[in-house]
C-alpha cells in the first residue's frame, strides 16, 4: 500500500472555468497556479510609479508615501489593477481597495482585474488603402472576427470581438476571437484578412506600428481628402501648373474648378475627369477603391481623364497630377492633339509634392480597448452596484484602466474604451469561457466610498499592501494621474 499521500488540487474560483489545479501547476489561463496547496497569481501587481523615475524603498520596509508629491510632479504610486486579480462572481470585495491621502484628501481606489465577455476592440488604421468595404467581415485564423466600420478622416477603422463573436458563433469562433482580442490589445501583431475569397485583403496590424497591407508597410496617412490638399497647397502651384488633379479615393479635386483655384484666378483648363461630380472642383468615385494612386485602384492617373474641351484647353497646358499622400506624382503637358504627354516635372513642383508627403503623418495602428463593467464586477466595489454607475456619471468616481485614462460612454451602464498604448506592458489576460481579462481601477474620495456602500471594512492603507513580487512601471507618456482632484466634481467647487 502507498502511504504517500497526493496532494490535493485546488479549485481557482476566479472564473467560471473553476479549474482544479495540481501542484506546481498552473490553470487554464497561466494566470493562477497551485503553489504548494497556496492558489497564487502569476503576474505581479502592478505599481506605475512618478514620472521622475526614482526608486524608493517600496519593497524593503519604507512607507510608500515616501514617494511623496503629486504622480505628474512627484513620485506618489498609483495601484494598478494589472496582475490583481480577479474575485469572480463579485460577491467578494474587489482584490485590493487602497486608501491613500492625495494632497490632503483621503482617496481610496479599488482594483480588479475585469473578466470581460462584452468587450472588443476599435482598431484605427491609417491608410487611403483599401483595406475592404464597410461591413466586410474581418477573419482572423479563418474565423470571423468582427467588420469594417465607417471609414473615418483618413483612417479605416475596425470593430473587433464583441460578445456575438466570442460567445454566438461556434467555439472555434469565440477561442480565435478572444486569442486576437488579446494578442492586439498586448500590443502584438496579428494577421487579419478581410473580405471574401479573392478579393480578401491581408493587414496585418498591430498598435503603435505601421499597418502592412498585402506584404506592404505602410508609410503615410493622406494629407487631407483631394478637396482639402488643393486648398492646402494652391497657392504654391500658381505659375507652375496650369491645372492640378489630387487623386484621392473618396474626393477628387481639380484645381481650375475648385473654389480655392477661382479665387486665385485660375482660368478654366476644359480638363474633364471620369467621376461624379460634387460641387465645383470636386469629384467623388473617379475609380475603385484599391491599393494605387491615393487610396483607388489605378495606377495611371490619366485613366481618370476624359478629353480635354478643344474650345478651352491649349497645347502646352501643364498638368500637375498627384496623390493625397504625395507619394505618387506626374507631371504632363498637352500636345497639339491636346492629349497629356508625360514630362519632366519642373523642381519647384517636386517640392511641392515633397511638401504634401512631409506634411503626412506617419500611418500608425491605434487599438482601444472597450468594454463594459458589468453588474457583477460593480459588486466587487460596492453592495449597492449601480450607485458606484451614478457615481461614475456624477465625476465622483474615476475611471481608469492600468492607470490609463479611459472614455467613458455616455448613456448607460459603465462603458470604458482606452488605448491600449498608454497602459502597461502585459495588461490583458484571458479566461477560456472566453473572456478577456483587462484591469480597471475606480478612484473617489473615502467619505464618497462610504456613501455608495463600499466594503470600507477592506480598505487597507497603501502601505499594507506592499509584498514582494510588485512589478514597477513608470507613468505612461500621457502623463494620466487617475487621482489628481481635476477629474472629480468637488475639485470644481461642488461641495456634494
Ligand atoms: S481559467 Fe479561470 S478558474 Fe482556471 S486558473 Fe484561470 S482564472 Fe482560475
């Protein structure tokens, strides 16, 4: 007979999953693991410390209040909800609830990381490149994972997860969801393909970095739609070009038409261009959306021209013909057939489209993260939930996620969307039921705390919280401190 007796697994209640979990072993997530009969979390709690980066004796006896001073001025620490943990379902207090004076004000900031299965991403990408229609549905390892949204000013923009993607398709579905959920808003890159069968485009995206679409990098986001660029830069061509074209995908504009161009006094040029016309100067649908020239799919600028009007055109006539990002550029002269012959295109027109490409900003991938903190999660900060909504609504709570500034939706419930960037390193983690875990943090004055029936028997000072194994960051670049008094309503000399 064996004596020797088996140590029991333990069971992590800290998501639906309820794994049981052997010794030196780790649960479906990696998050949590059985370390001798103890269930520990894997990731240390994270500390953003002042921006002025001085370490202080945080981990070897010293008060962090030591790190006196305001987060944008000083050194004061600010208890993130990265690597908390979780206390699923919330009937439980939120892991940690801080309490610390913050330039005379008792504050308390209570922490948890969130599980969320209503959450996604709003992916920005800024690009004139076709990237696929709105609506096209967006895959990733072949499932869908979201659609094109409304293109905004120089930007495509996705949605991605949601609840209906990680829950109301197949399982496949919601694991690759929430695998792309969380490898994008860990700032890694992931490959997505949109559209169906040989149209399907493939951007690879990832946040703070340039889209690559269809094996290309991206370099540019346009300087503005064609309309704008001739506003922008007409009067630099004057006595150089006769006329000038801006390429673009959804506005095309021409100089001798356009509003800016007859205020110069550009004189007609009969020059006719193979789209629908808006107002003067202003041409929609010159050709598909596409990968060429400013966002279409040509790569011949003269295939958007129609003849030149014999009773005004002349030979000789100079055609400056141009992308929104400058990138592509020709430069033609008609003949005494009064066809555009290509040209050397004269120096201080180089400049000029020099200039449209200089005043381009870098084509950049945004990620935010957007969810909502639901009603269970709100228990975990207080006993009556929806006070802790009101006193989001009412700028008596702050909202933070990592320590980063969040938006709050206006509207109902407590709908966060952040930018994934200015949290920590390694923010999200995902539970298999799947849901992504992100951190949020709500900040407000103690004697706020007690009055939306907070757990006030857990609120330990900053100091007790201190254990080995804190990771420490320093302040993100926007400089977000989620307990200067600007964000609360009675900084404003509201009493209430
Ligand atoms: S999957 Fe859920 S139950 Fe399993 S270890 Fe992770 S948090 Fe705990």
């Amino acid at each position: 007979m064996n004596d020797v007796l088996k140590p029991e697994k333990i069971r992590c209640d800290a998501c639906p999953v309820m794994c049981y979990i052997a010794d030196g072993k780790a649960g479906a997530c990696d998050r949590y693991a059985n370390h001798a009969g103890e269930l520990v979390r894997l990731d240390p709690l994270t500390i953003i410390q002042g921006s002025d980066q001085k370490l202080v004796p945080f981990l070897s006896g010293g008060s962090p209040q030591d790190w006196d001073g305001d987060i944008v001025k000083g050194n004061r620490p600010f208890v993130t909800a990265v690597g908390a943990g979780t206390t699923y379902p919330d009937y439980k207090p939120a892991p940690f609830i801080v309490a610390q004076d913050v330039d005379g004000v008792d504050m308390v900031t209570i922490v948890t990381e969130g599980i969320f299965s209503y959450c996604g991403a709003k992916v920005k990408i800024d690009t004139d490149r076709h990237i696929g229609h709105e609506r096209d549905v967006v895959y990733a390892e072949g499932e869908p994972i979201g659609h094109v949204m409304t293109s905004e000013y120089g930007s495509k923009m996705l949605s991605l997860g949601g609840v209906e993607h990680l829950t109301g398709g197949s399982k496949k579905e919601g694991r690759v969801t929430c695998n792309a959920l969380l490898n994008l808003c860990n700032r890694e890159a992931v490959e997505l393909n949109i559209g169906e069968g040989d149209e399907q485009i493939s951007v690879v995206v990832q946040a703070g970095m340039a889209p690559v679409i269809n094996g290309d990098v991206e370099k540019l986001m346009r300087v503005g739609c064609g309309s704008a660029t001739i506003g922008m830069f007409a009067k630099q061509w004057l006595d150089h070009a006769d006329d000038v074209v801006v390429v673009d995908d959804h506005i095309t504009g021409v100089l001798s038409e356009h509003e800016a161009g007859k205020q110069l006094d550009v004189p007609p040029t009969g020059i006719k261009i193979m789209g629908r016309r808006s107002t003067p100067g202003r041409y929609f649908q010159v050709a598909q959306p596409g990968t060429g020239w400013g966002g279409t799919n040509i790569d011949d600028p003269l295939s958007i021209l129609g003849p030149f009007n014999p009773k005004v055109a002349w030979e000789g006539l100079r055609l400056l013909m141009v992308s929104t990002t400058g990138e592509q550029s020709a430069y033609y002269e008609l003949d005494a057939d009064l066809v555009p012959q290509p040209a050397s295109m004269p120096k201080v027109l180089i400049g000029s489209t020099d200039l449209i490409a200089e005043n381009c900003e870098p084509s950049v991938c945004s990620v935010l993260f957007m969810g909502g903190a639901g009603g269970s999660l709100r228990a975990g900060v207080t006993e009556n939930p929806v006070r802790l909504t009101r006193s989001v609504k009412d700028a008596l709570t702050h909202v933070s996620c990592g320590g980063a500034e969040s938006y709050v939706w206006p509207g109902g419930g407590i709908t966060v969307m952040v930018d994934v960037l200015d949290m920590p390193t390694g923010s999200f983690g995902y539970v298999p039921t799947p849901a992504l875990v992100a951190p949020i943090e709500f900040s407000l004055r103690v004697s706020d705390y007690r009055t939306l029936g907070g757990h006030m028997d857990e609120i330990k000072p900053l100091d007790a919280t201190q254990s080995e194994g804190f990771r420490k960051v320093s302040q993100n670049t926007r400089g977000h401190d989620p307990m200067s008094h600007a964000h609360y309503r009675w900084s404003k000399g509201d009493p209430s």
